[in-house]
C-alpha cells in the first residue's frame, strides 16, 4: 500500500480457539497488527479480542468482534492477522463481511492475505474459498480426532478428565474400581426395588459409604449417577417426594 497524507484509522482484532495450541497469543497477534499499521501509516483507535472462542461462532455471540464493528466507522480498516482469526466458516465470514463492507462501508485487512482485500466480486469470490477450506480442514480435524477418541475407548484408555463411576484411572487405562462397583450394584438393586432417590441416599449414608470425594450421598447425586447408567430416576424422584 502506498504512503499518503492521510492517515487511515483501524480497529484491531484478535482471536484465538478454544483450543489454544492452535494459533498465538492475543498479545502476539496484537503486536503483529501494530506492527502493520504502523507499516502502513494506518491509526489503530481501538484493540477488541476474543479469547477462547471458536472461529465458527456467529458475529453477535463474539463480544469482541462486536465491538470492534460498533466501533467501526466509514472508510476506516478492521484488521486481523489472517482470515481464519476472524472467521473458520463461511457463513460467518459472508455475515461478517456483508456487514464490514454492505453496512458500514469499510474496509478488511488481513496481514497475511495481502494486506488490504477488494471488495469487488472477485476478490470475495476467492477468499470464499478459502474459508470453504479452512472450514473442510476443521471438520476433518474434528473427525479424525473422534475416530482416535473412540479407538482410544474401544481400548479401555480413560477420555478426557471425566473417569466413569465404578472405574480407576491407573496409566492412562480404565480400570475397574471394586468399592465403587459394589455402590453402583446396590443403588440398581436398590432402584429396582422401587426406592427413590432420596430413600437410595439415606440407605447408602446409613451403611457409611460416600461419594467419589468422599461426601455424604444426596438425591440428587443419586439421580445423577442413575442418569449416567441409563435410568432417569424420574419416577425415582417420586418416590422420593412420597418418602
């Protein structure tokens, strides 16, 4: 872009996904869109940012973006590192622009497509494109991490944080955990015997057992523990208000 006299204002704005280790810091982009405008005799007025938040997420359910384009005026620049910072789909991308270039009558700059991008037909053909990559990219992503998740599982290898009620985590493998087990067999017999909620937990406090951290049982822990192995405990809870 070449050097005038006047001196371009900008909004700048930053984003990184829920899952951080796929892209930089709001700081570290901050630095890098600074850099560019004063590359380019361009103004920064305002620095907006949304942290852990997915490039898929519509335009006003980011307050960040939301308030870089309140802020956005005429023939001023909303400046992101790259396209996928600002939107991973292209409906969210078509949102954002239409209201960039249709409502507000600005313009978008991308550091690392180009700087400045057209407006024209074009230029918004092509980065429809690569919106419609970065978004096969996503879901290919995702897939190929819920086929690993569900091999990891077929495997009897613990998912996530969350260890099943009546298993151990030992290694990295679920293991079956035979105190838990014998609490999980009597609140089913127990369940099974017509007993609510509320009954079930005063039977378990009444021969000394606890929860998992070591609490005393409630109905709805219960309920909770009933939900996760396929009973509701809705009619449970019924019987437990008649208790």
């Amino acid at each position: 872009m070449e050097n005038t006299n006047i001196m371009i204002k900008a909004v700048l704005y930053a984003r990184y996904s829920p899952r951080r280790e796929e892209s930089d810091s709001i700081q570290t982009q901050m630095a890098d869109l600074h850099a560019w405008c004063e590359r380019n005799d361009v103004v920064p007025i305002l620095c907006c940012f949304d942290p852990a938040v997915s490039g898929t997420v519509r335009l006003r359910k980011r307050p960040g973006l939301s308030s870089a384009l309140d802020h956005l005026k005429k023939d001023m620049y909303l400046v992101v590192r790259n396209l996928h910072r600002m939107a991973r789909g292209l409906g969210a991308a078509i949102e954002i622009e239409d209201e960039v270039y249709k409502d507000i009558k600005a313009q978008l700059a991308s550091i690392e497509d180009g700087g400045v991008l057209g407006s024209d037909p074009n230029s918004k053909f092509a980065r429809h494109i690569k919106y419609c990559v970065h978004e096969f990219q996503r879901v290919e992503s995702n897939q190929r991490t819920s086929r690993r998740m569900l091999q990891l599982q077929a495997e009897g290898r613990a998912m996530g944080g969350n260890v099943p009620f009546g298993y151990s985590c030992e290694d990295g493998m679920l293991v079956p955990n035979e105190d838990e087990h014998d609490i999980l067999d009597l609140v089913t017999e127990l369940r099974a015997s017509g007993l609510g909620c509320r009954r079930i937990a005063r039977k378990l406090n009444e021969k000394g057992l606890t929860t998992r951290r070591d609490a005393s049982w409630s109905s709805s822990a219960v309920q909770h523990l009933l939900k996760k192995h396929g009973d509701t405990g809705e009619s449970g809870s019924k019987s437990s208000a008649q208790a």
